[in-house]
C-alpha cells in the first residue's frame, strides 16, 4: 500500500516520498483503518519542519533528554513521545474499520466509519493506517465523508479554547488572529449561538465578506487598517476581553496591548513563524493573562467522563453545521507535492484534502 513517508526534518518538501509498505496489523486496544479522505492541516508542517521536536526541547521536563539526544516526549509522564523519522505524516481523517485488534471496544467498531487523530509515526496520508481505539470516534451521520475528514482537530480545538479555556461570556469581545482559517471560523460560527462579539483579524481582504456573512462583528484587514485603533473604535477605548492568537510575531505583540481589565490571550498557533517579544507591563497593568493551548496536552488532562461529554458535545455543535468547513481542493496521494504546494499558499479558499478513494 502507498504511504508519504518523511525521511528527515525539513523546510520544504524534498524529504518526503509516497513509498510502498505492508499493510500494518492492529495491535491490541487498536483498530486498522483503510483510510477515505485526510486533511492537511498546519500542524501537519509542524511534524515535516520539526517544530515540534524544537519546541519540547526546550522543556523543562526534557532538559535532559535534549542534551543527550534522548527522546523528547509531549509530557512530563513521557508516556507520549514524539516520534523519530522516518515516519508516516497526517495528523487526521476519515476511514473505515477493516480489521481489529485484542479489546471488546476495538471489536465494536469494526466496519465503522471512523474520524482518527493519528499522527506519526502511523498518520493518516497512507491507504490504511492503525491507532488506538481512543484516537478514534465514530462520525455523526449527518457528516459527508470530506467533512468527516475534518472532524476532530480543529472542532475539538475551538470547543475547547471558547468554552473551557477562555470561558467566553455572551456580550464579551473576542478578538481572532488568523480569521480566516477553518478553526477562526467555527469560533465565529459559535459566536452566534453562546452570543459573543467577534473581531476578526485578517492579512488582506479576500474573506472580509465571507468573515461577515458568518457572523463577524468587525473584521480588520491588517494590511490597510491599524489594528488599534479599529479595536478602539469597535469596544469604545474598553478593549476586548478575550484574544486568540495562532500567528505570533508583531501582530501578537500589537494584541497585547488590546485586552480589558482581567482579558485572556489564549496562543495556540505560530503561523507566522516568528516570536512575539512579551510586553510585561502591557498584561501587568490589566492585569491580563496569557496562556498556551496544545489540543492534545488538553484532552489527555480530561478524565474518560469528561472525554465522552467533550465528544457529546462536538456531535451537536457538528449537526448544527457549526464545524461546516470550506473544501479548497482534494488531490489524490501520488500527487503529495501539489497538494501540500497548495495547502501552504496564501489566500487559499479552504482546506486541502488527500482522497484515498
Ligand atoms: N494548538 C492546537 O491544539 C491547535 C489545534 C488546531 C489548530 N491549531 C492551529 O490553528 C491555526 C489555524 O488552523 P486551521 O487548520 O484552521 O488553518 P487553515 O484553515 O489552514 O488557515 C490558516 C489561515 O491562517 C492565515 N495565515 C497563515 N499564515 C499567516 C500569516 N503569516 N499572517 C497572517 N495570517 C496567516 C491564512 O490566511 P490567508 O487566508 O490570508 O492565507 C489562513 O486563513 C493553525 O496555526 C493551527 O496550527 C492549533
């Protein structure tokens, strides 16, 4: 079966190559999917660039293992280690349940259709891939097999950020990096239903429109506006409550500035792949907070009831079209360089998708 394996870090695409492996065999507690649509998502080029790797090690709870050139793992406990390449890349998709592993859950889905966050070392760009009955849930139905693909990253992210880690409250202002993307526009899509005001932050204007007819409340358009003083003009000089950021660099800096007494800066991308330099004083006199947000450090936090509530909720949130996201373009795997061509260039109209049909 064919697979885009990625044989060492890089900044382009000159390490990865569609290779031909068995198909791999589920081990207890897991299930083997053979695989219908997968998403290429920003994270994705995190695991080819090696971001990842870089970032954790320069945690604390790996300081050791960084200087031995050790493994680096996503948490103290090291029980989820950040795999080495070579490794099969994607993070999500959509498959069906072919065959199963030792475990009376792993026996209950098969045949299913199935969204999973896998990830390497066994993603999702390949025919079939294995995971763990826990990385896998079973699709509403009302969900085509595209949008399934989609189902539980960015969904789960944006839940997550709006009602657990900002705790958004109806009235307040929520200020978006990024606004453009599938996850800002479910944020802004949940913005009508929990009743918050969204401004939406933008490089250009080609999704002002779309931005507005979600529900956007402002959108700023960075390239002719000045941040500041639309966001001074929109909350009256108060300033917004709430921000979330997944580009860094100077536009993080400039929202820094734009939080209420008590705001929240939630970070949870590096899209411009640039540092942000912390004003300390500009949190302190607000006394404003910032805070990180990794989906999968957050979920492993959630005990197993509060897991199935999270999913319970995604489920309804999904059938009301909330998590509905726009598709750009579906390439077929042997055509990886195009699709992750398209899938890192600016001003794309929605997401990229693997078809393994
Ligand atoms: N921390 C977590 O657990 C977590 C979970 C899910 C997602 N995320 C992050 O959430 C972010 C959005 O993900 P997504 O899948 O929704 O993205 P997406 O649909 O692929 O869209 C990315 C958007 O970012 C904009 N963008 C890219 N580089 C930019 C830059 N340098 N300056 C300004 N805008 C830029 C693009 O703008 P244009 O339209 O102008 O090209 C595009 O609208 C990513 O950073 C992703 O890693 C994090």
């Amino acid at each position: 079966m064919k697979a885009l394996e990625l044989s060492d870090f890089s900044t382009d695409l000159s390490t990865i190559a569609l290779v031909d492996k068995p198909k791999p065999t589920p081990g207890p507690g897991q299930v083997l999917v053979r695989m219908l649509y997968s998403a290429i998502n920003p994270s994705d080029f995190n695991f080819i660039r090696g971001d990842y790797k870089n970032a954790l090690s320069r945690l604390i709870w790996n300081h050791s293992s960084a200087q031995e050139n050790a493994d680096l793992a996503f948490e103290p406990l090291s029980q989820n280690v950040h795999p080495k390449p070579p490794y099969i890349l994607g993070g999500e998709g959509v498959g069906v349940v072919e065959q199963t592993g030792y475990g009376i859950i792993a026996k209950r889905l098969k045949g299913k259709r199935v969204a999973l966050v896998a990830g390497p070392p066994e993603g999702t760009w390949q025919q079939y891939t294995v995971v763990d009955v826990k990385k896998s849930v079973v699709v509403p139905s009302e969900l085509d097999d595209q949008q399934a693909a989609m189902y539980l990253i960015n969904p789960l992210a944006a839940y997550a950020m709006v009602k657990d880690i900002l705790d958004v409250k109806p009235g307040s202002w929520l200020m978006l990096s990024g606004a453009g993307s599938a996850l800002s526009q479910m944020v802004i899509k949940m913005s009508k239903l929990y009743r918050f005001k969204t401004i939406a932050v933008v490089r250009s204007d080609h999704k002002t429109k779309h931005l507005k007819s979600l529900g956007a409340d402002l959108v700023i358009e960075t390239n002719s506006s000045d941040l500041k003083t639309e966001v001074y003009k929109a909350t009256k000089g108060v300033g917004v409550d709430y921000v979330m950021d997944c580009i860094g660099g100077e536009l993080l800096e400039d929202m820094q500035g734009c939080v209420t007494l008590n705001g929240h800066i939630v970070v949870y991308g590096t899209l411009a792949a640039t540092n942000c330099q912390l004003y300390s004083r500009d949190l302190m006199m607000p006394c404003a907070k910032i805070s990180g947000f990794f989906a999968g450090g957050w979920m492993q936090q959630k005990s197993l009831f509060q897991k199935l509530m999270i999913l319970r909720n995604l489920s309804a949130l999904a059938k009301q079209g909330i998590f509905q996201t726009q598709v750009d373009k579906v390439y077929p795997l042997d055509e990886y360089q195009q699709a992750l061509t398209s899938a890192s260039k600016a001003g794309r109209g929605g997401k990229v998708l693997f078809s393994h049909l």
